[in-house]
C-alpha cells in the first residue's frame, strides 16, 4: 500500500529538481553564451538536463503506479 506522506515527500523531491534543473540549465546557457564557451559545455549542461527530466519522470510515474496499484 502506499503512504501518502512518502509520496508527497518524493514529489516535493520531483518538482525541487525540475526546478533546479531547468533554471540552472538556462543559467548555463546564458553564462555560457556571455563568455563564449565552447559548444560542448552546452551540450553537456542538456545531457544533464535531460538526465534531471528523465529521473523526474521515472519517479512520478512509479508513484503513478504505487496509487493505482
């Protein structure tokens, strides 16, 4: 059975890093564009991204699960 309280703690979780994600990403692109870095540090701040998003959604559908089980 699920508990409520543990699933609200995870998405707390989920939404704080979405958040942190998505502004440190537009963070990196914008310093990144300031001081012409090279474009591989840019596509490492996406792959980063991208992994922060995909951990994200992995987290929120087993909860998905969990509550429908």
């Amino acid at each position: 059975m699920a508990d409520p309280a543990q699933d609200a703690r995870q998405m707390r979780l989920v939404a704080i890093v979405i958040a942190v994600a998505m502004l440190g990403w537009l963070a990196i692109q914008a310093i990144g564009r300031h001081y012409d870095w090279a474009a591989q540090w840019a596509f490492l701040a996406d792959l980063a991204a991208i992994g922060a998003f995909v951990w994200s959604l992995i987290v929120t559908w087993r909860i998905w699960r969990r509550r429908n089980a």
